[in-house]
C-alpha cells in the first residue's frame, strides 16, 4: 500500500516500554438473527463469523462513530461480495457503546454474546473497554478495538482474545512531543481529560517531551469531561504562563477551547495542539471563523485514500470525517481473513491467526486477493488501508502511521505530513494466544 511517510525513529527511553500502550439496532451483510434466536454459544465454531460492533452512537466520542460504523459495514460488504469466510456469508449486528456516564456498553455487549457474536469490535473509548473486556473475553469473544490507545491494554490479562487495530499511546505519545518541538514549543500546558485514555496519553507525551529537552509549563491539569465548566482549568493552565497549550480530550474540548479563548490563551493566542480524541471537523463549528487556524493535531492511521473515501461515503453519504474508519474496516477484514487461515470462526480460533496474517507471507492488500492466496495455501501479509499492521503476540498492531493535521482558515482540517514507525513493545505483555 502506497503512503506519503516519513520514518521515525525511536530513541529508547527508560521505563518507556513499561508504560507501552494509551439502544442497540442490528443491521447485517447477509442476514441477523434477534437476541432470542438459537446460535452456538460464544467461544465456539458453528460455521458462520458473526461479528457485532460495540461502537459511539452516542456519548462523548459520538462523533467517531459514523466513520467507524461505514469502516466496518464496508468491509462486511466486501468480504461476502468475494464469497464471505469459509463459504458462508458474515452476520453483522451493529449496537452503540455510549461512554462511561452510562451502562450501554455493557448491555450491548451482553447482547452481542447472546446473539452468538465471535467477534465484538470496539469500543472507541479506552475506558469504555475497560468496562466490557473482562465480560467479552470470558466469553470466549474476540474483542477488536479500531481506536483504543490506552498504555493499560497492552498488558491487560485477556485470555489473548483483546486486539486493536490502533496504536498504542508509547506512539501517539512520540509523535505529539515531536510535534510540539518543532513548532518551537518549549514551555506547554496540558489540560487532561482525566480516563484512562487522557493519563496514559499525557504520560506518554510528557516523557518523551522532557527526553527531548523540554520544559513542562507544570504539571498535566486534569479535568472531568461532564464538568459545566472548564474556567478553573483553564484559569490554573493560563497562570504557568505556557507558550503552548496540548488538549487531550473528547466532545468537551470545544468548551475548553472557548474558555481558553475567553482568557485570552485560545489558538490565535498561544498555539494549540489536538490529539485523536478531539480532532475533527465539527470541533470548529461555532468557533469564530478562523480560530483554529494553523492549529496541530495527531491521529493515528495513514491518510485514508480518496478511492476508499469515496467507497465509505456510499456507505453513509453524511459522512464529515474518516477518523478511524480505516482501522474499523481493517478490524473486520483481519477477523475475517483470521477465521479463513483457522478454518475457525470462534474467537479463539481467529485469535490464533491474527499474527500469521498480518506478518510475514504473500503481501496483500485486499481481502479478496488474501482470500485467493490462503485458499491457495499460502501463508499471507495483509497490509490495510489503515497502514501495516505486523500484529505483535499481546495484540498491539507492531507498526503504526501517525498522521499530523492542520487547521484551515475555514476550522477544518487537512492533512500536513505522516510519520510512521515501529510500535515499541510492552513489558509484560500478556500473549496473544494461548
């Protein structure tokens, strides 16, 4: 898969690896069943790879999940369009995580097990994973998350049926510093959303901000994301006197961003500096025209190819962004080739595989041409349109894309440059397979 990147190389640093990273409706490819239906039992193999999503519908991150639903239904369509897994047609459910202010998660997710789900990908949300892993995996699910990053997952104990398909935050982490020290940034600020996603991800930047010889304004200000105001926050970041501002955060970071501008420290007063969390192109609407103009901000993934842009936009014509529809699709075509290379669609099974289809063997970069080379026996090396994956034993993808975005006079967003590298991996990191 052609990409515009640039390598970036990784210094080691110590303890680095030890933090590595930071209403349910149904619709399907082929056919769905109802919660009631009879279906083997979660963990086991009946034929046919059932896969469900668990994604933002709604909650904080709801903004992700347009992409990622259109990322996930494109490649169900595709995988039975060249004669789905194993002969038979994938099932899709389609069901909403919310965010950690509810129990929808956790209640999609029971429904998906009940529906006889090999596969659950998602949640978006970090700390929503957090919430459901132990009751996927227990089950003998596969859990795939295309936007998960929190350091914490990488050595989570999960029977090796957790995967994600984005990077850890020991890359995001790597690449936010390097940004921030070439926008000649010496002294920054960071308001934290305070989850599991926001500390790791603050961590991660702080230490690889100080390796390379900068100076923290202060301490990372955390904040609670369901807070009516951010004035406090705000008021403490503008008293250290930063000469940049990092906002790790989901939805609410359009509030903090008007505060910052309402105290005089908003992007057209002292640079300001995005994560996956928030950016996006309906962060800028309501803002004064131009206000996040030159801003910076990173996401992982390679930059999606207008080709696939114009496939996911079929899929869902409303689309306004392609945030991590690229690992979503990826998520679901490495379940699926994982199940072919097993001639198994339980999660275990496909678990088993994961590694084997994304290293080594026959490069391929679709699903219908890694289909062809496994039913010719070969073994295979899926690269996607999320970039190479190269999973890694604790189900850490082992190299990642991370893209740098720009801000535009009109408060959207467009790409700036790619850095790609390899994933650093995790001491004590559970195995992937047992």
């Amino acid at each position: 898969m052609t990409r515009r990147s640039s390598m970036l190389q990784f210094a080691a640093l110590a303890g680095a690896a030890a933090l590595a990273l930071s209403a349910c409706s149904s619709s399907s490819g082929s056919s769905s069943s109802s919660p009631g239906s009879s279906s083997a039992p979660s963990g086991s193999s009946d034929g046919v790879l059932k896969i469900g999503t668990v994604l933002p519908q709604t909650g904080s991150l709801a903004f992700l999940g347009p992409p990622e639903f259109a990322g996930t239904k494109l490649a169900v369509e595709e995988i039975n369009k060249a004669g789905g897994v194993n002969g038979k047609d994938v099932e899709y459910y389609q069901g909403d995580s919310g965010d950690t202010a509810t129990n929808v998660a956790s209640t999609t997710a029971d429904q998906m097990i009940a529906r006889g789900a090999d596969v659950i990908v998602g949640a978006a949300s970090s700390s929503v994973s957090l919430t459901i892993i132990d009751k996927i995996t227990s089950a003998g699910v596969l859990q795939i998350s295309p936007a998960n990053t929190s350091p914490e997952l990488s050595t989570y104990n999960d029977n090796g049926l957790y995967w994600r398909t984005a990077p850890p935050d020991t890359f995001q982490g790597q690449v936010l510093a390097e940004v921030v020290t070439s926008a000649n940034v010496t002294k920054p600020a960071v308001l934290v959303l305070q989850d599991s996603y926001g500390e790791g991800l603050a961590s991660n930047f702080q230490t690889n901000f100080e390796a390379a010889g900068g100076t923290m304004a202060g301490d990372p200000i955390f904040y609670d994301p369901k807070a009516q105001t951010f004035d406090a926050e705000v008021g403490q970041a503008k008293a250290m006197n930063p000469n940049g501002v990092v906002l790790i955060g989901f939805e609410e970071s359009k509030k903090v961003i008007q505060e910052l501008i309402k105290q005089g420290i908003g992007p057209k007063d002292v640079p300001l500096f995005l994560v996956d969390g928030n950016l996006s192109n309906t962060l800028g609407k309501g803002l004064p025209q131009g206000e996040l103009e030159g801003t910076l901000g990173t996401l992982p993934g390679a930059e999606a190819p207008e080709a696939f842009k114009q496939q996911l936009l079929k899929v869902d014509p409303k689309l306004e962004d392609f945030a991590y529809a690229p690992e979503s699709y990826d998520a679901v075509i490495v379940s699926a080739l994982g199940a072919i290379a097993s001639k198994n669609d339980s999660g275990p099974g496909i678990a088993s595989e994961l590694v084997n289809v994304t290293t080594g063997g026959e490069p391929c970069d679709t699903f219908s041409e890694c289909k062809k080379f496994l039913d010719e026996g070969k073994d295979i090396d899926y690269n996607g349109q999320s970039g190479q994956i190269d999973f890694q034993a604790n189900g850490d993808p082992g190299m990642a894309v991370m893209g740098v975005y720009k801000y535009k006079s009109d408060n959207t967003y467009e790409s700036d440059r790619f850095i790609e590298g390899t994933v650093p991996a995790a001491s004590g990191a559970s195995p992937a397979s047992s």
